[in-house]
C-alpha cells in the first residue's frame, strides 16, 4: 500500500499538470479570436485575489492611480488604438470589491459588525441606501447609475480605509500615494500653463480643447487642466490636496520635506487653473488648517494674519489691474442667470426632482436632451436631481463627518497625539475646501470624492490607532485640559 500511495500522487501531479497546459492552450487559443474578454477575465481573477489576500496593497495602490484615469484610458485609445472596454470601470470595481471584503472579512472574524454602532456610520449607510432607491426610480438613463457610483464611491472607499483597520506606518503610505498622486498633477498643470498650453493636452492624446471650452478664460487666458479632463476637476482635486497637504507638514517633521513640495505643486497647480471656486475653496481650506494645526498661538496668529493679507493683496491686483483671468465680469452676469434657472428647476420639482446623472458633465457627456443641463453648484445639482431631501442628506453626509473629524481632534489632543490631530486638522480643511468650491461650480467626479472622503477616514483611523486610552477614561476636565494647552502655547 505504501509504494502505490506515491505512484497515485505521480499521477495526479501528471494528470493536474497535463490539465493545466490544456486550459492554458485553450485561452491561448480563444485569446487569439477574442483578447479583451481574456484579458479583461485575467484581470478579474488577479484582483480579485489579491484583494482577497493583501487589500491594503491594493487600496494604497486604487488611491495613487484614481486620478491618472483619465490619463491611462485616453493615451490607451487615441495613442495605443486599444479599446478599454470594460476596463474603464477599473476604479469602480476595486472600490465595490474592497467594501465588500471588508465587510465579509468583519462578519467571518467577529461574527458582528460591531463598527457600525456608530451613528456616523448608521447614517453613512442610510445615506448610500437612499440614493441607490432614488437611482431606482429615476427616469431610465445611460448616466443614472454612472451618477450613483459619483456619489456613493466615496463612502464605499471610507468604510474601507476605516475598517480595514490600518496601522500608522499604513495610514502615512496611503497618505504618500494620495500626495504622490496630486503632486504629478500639479507640476504637469504649472508646466502646461507655462509652455505648451493646449499642446500638453493633444501631447499624451487627449482633443485639442475648443476655444469656448472651459480651459480659455477671456481672450487670451489658458487654464490648465493637467492629466484630468478639465480645469474645473483639477481645481476641486488640488483645493483638497492642498489643505492636506499643509495637515501632513504640520504632522510629522520627517515628512515636511516631500509635504513642502506637495504643498508648492498642490498650490502651484491650483493657481494655474485660474477657477476662482478652487482658488477661494483652497485658500479657505488652507486657512483652516493654519487654525486648527499649529499650536502656538503668537505663530497661528501671525501666519493666518499674512495669509489673509496676501490673499487680500492679490485680489486687489486683480481687481485694480483690470485683469479678467479672475474677475470675469463678463461671465458673472451669465452665472447669476444659470443660479435663477436652477433655483426655478428646483421649485418645479421640489420633491422628486428630475434624476440621478441629468446635470452637469455626465448630461453634457451623453447628449440627454430633456435633462436640466449644467448647473452653477454641486448643491444645486443634488437638489435638481434628487429633490431638496436629497440635498439634505448630503449636506448632513458631510456636517456628520466634518463633526466626527472634529470630535476625534479633540481626543487627540486630550492624549496628546499631535500627529493625529494635525492630520484631522488637514481632513477638515480639505472637506471645507471641496465643500465650499461646490458652492459656485457643479463638479462632481470620482477624482474629487477619493480625496473628499479619503482624508477623513485617514483621520478617524490615525486618532484610533494613537496612544492612550479612550478620551472618557482620561479624567481630565476641559478647564485643565485648557490651561496645559495655554501653558504649553506660551513655552
């Protein structure tokens, strides 16, 4: 028996390897009638099990390459003559994938989600629930559910980062991809305002842009748009880039060096739009962070002081010079009739709204001709789509994680963790600035929602894995915790 046990296993290594080479002469074989649906399966499998295994890789890897997609699928079909396909959802489908292996990953090991107790995350949950019913019973349209993954992609990615539960060396790499990424993008936007212009665009395949595009301002001034489609995306991306940015120099000393050189790209980039919404979101952004982040007072207050005087001082050159690369006088007219047109939208249907993916760039994009159209706010968007009680809900989506960024600021105060808290101090000056640049411009994409909600996960995530105990079992009261605080500014 024990000299037929090892023959068997000859033979099954004979006959597994012997059915291997078959499989694979197969799809060699149909791979040369039909490549996309090999490759694209090939690809499926390989990421799918390496979310399975080593997701973390993947996600710091999702949060560098998201802004270069634009990049990827452009120079593959107008310079490689390669169609994506299916290969276009890339992004999507990593996000949708990590969520859900996070969430069997919990329930398989705990038994229990218990990391939804919070209310934050009831909410964030309800809130996705809610838009995926109104995309249900939105009118049928290529751009419906193209919306919806606009909207709920962002959440889905900070569940992710969240409850994957990341270490701080972790939390500092995902960091680095997201600063990396935003990093390239600025630099490419200061040389194409500087050299190239429209020429930087057709150089890695993308249309020469039309002369009543969004890149020209007036007659003569060009707006970058680097790797992204157009000055208005990059503007928001690098509005929240740049706040984060200024949240990880006020971090880590270490890190100052490569976060001073994001910080200059990031700003140099943002300036090159000339998109006044990124440019006041930013600087709002940025000021926030100053507030929040540096613990001396005489030096908070005497940056924030030349801060405002320098914003101050260039508008002012703007404004007495005459210049219509900011002021646009000509344009501000056009714009208050846009906000009376979808004031008067919304007042059509308050409730119901018109559907999800019928504004904006995605209702430009498929030609919807009975759609509303572009919109002069990404507020005025969700009310126009989905009615003023989705517009609610995703003002509540923001307030109730901008409170929870706050709360654990505090905490990491209380314990101490200044890396921590000046990381939460960046999450909330990138939400402030994204959030108060979708006040004047209806902009809504993927690249902007990755930094929008990325950076507060990063934040909730660093103030839990900081030293110390829970800020309950701390004992100290606020008026004791106000006095070492003011002790340590005067040191």
């Amino acid at each position: 028996m024990s000299a037929v046990l090892p023959r068997l296993e000859g033979n099954r290594l004979a006959i597994g390897a012997t059915a291997g080479l078959v499989a694979l002469a197969g799809v060699i074989v149909i791979a040369v009638a039909h490549p996309l649906p090999i490759l694209v399966g090939l690809a499926t499998v390989a990421a799918g099990t390496a979310i399975l295994m080593a997701p973390m890789p993947i996600l710091i890897a999702l949060l560098f390459f998201v802004p270069f997609h634009t990049l990827l699928v452009t120079y593959a079909q107008n310079h490689a003559h390669v169609s994506t396909g299916p290969l276009t959802y890339w992004k999507d489908v990593l996000i949708i994938a990590l969520f859900v292996r996070v969430v069997g990953g919990r329930l398989a090991k705990e038994r229990s989600f218990a990391p939804l107790r919070e209310p934050g995350d009831i909410f964030l949950l309800v809130y996705m629930f809610a838009y995926t019913i109104l995309a249900l019973f939105s009118p049928h349209s290529p751009t419906v559910y193209r919306a919806l993954g606009r909207i709920i992609e962002g959440p889905l990615l900070f569940f992710a980062i969240r409850f994957l539960r990341p270490t701080r060396k972790q939390l500092w790499m995902m960091l680095a991809a997201i600063l990396a990424a935003a990093s390239v993008m600025g630099i490419a936007a200061v040389i194409e305002k500087l050299g190239p212009h429209a020429g930087f665009q057709t150089w890695y395949g993308a249309a020469k842009p039309a002369a009543n595009s969004s890149f020209y301002s007036g007659a003569n001034a060009y707006r970058s748009g680097s790797f992204l489609s157009s000055p208005l995306i990059l503007a928001f991306y690098l509005a929240g880039a740049t706040a984060l940015a200024l949240g990880v120099f006020n971090a880590n000393r270490r890190w100052r060096g490569p976060a001073v050189i994001a910080i200059a790209a990031c700003g140099g980039g943002l300036i090159s739009t000339l998109t006044r919404s990124g440019l006041i979101g930013g600087g709002v952004g940025v000021l926030v962070v100053v507030a929040l982040g540096v613990g001396n007072r005489r030096i908070r207050a005497a940056l924030l002081g030349l801060m405002v005087v320098a914003f101050l001082a260039v508008a002012s050159y703007y404004v007495a010079g005459g210049s219509e690369s900011l002021v646009r006088t000509t344009s501000n007219s056009g714009h208050r009739a846009s906000l009376e047109r979808d004031l008067t939208l919304i007042e059509g249907r308050p409730w119901a709204g018109y559907g999800l993916g019928t504004t904006d760039a995605l209702s430009q994009r498929f030609q919807l001709s009975s759609a509303p159209g572009v919109t002069e706010s990404v507020y005025m968007a969700r009310a126009i789509e989905g009615g003023i009680p989705a517009l609610l809900l995703y003002l509540l989506a923001l307030y109730v994680t901008a409170m929870r960024v706050r709360a654990a600021r505090r905490r990491a105060v209380l314990v101490e963790d200044r890396e921590a808290a000046a990381l939460a101090a960046g999450a909330l000056g990138t939400m402030i600035a994204i959030a108060l640049a979708g006040l004047f411009l209806g902009v809504q994409e993927l690249v902007v929602e990755t930094v929008l909600w990325s950076a507060p996960a990063i934040a909730l995530a660093a103030v839990a894995t900081g030293p110390g105990a829970p800020w309950r079992a701390q004992r100290r009261s606020w008026v004791r915790w106000a006095r070492r605080a003011d002790l340590a500014a005067r040191r």
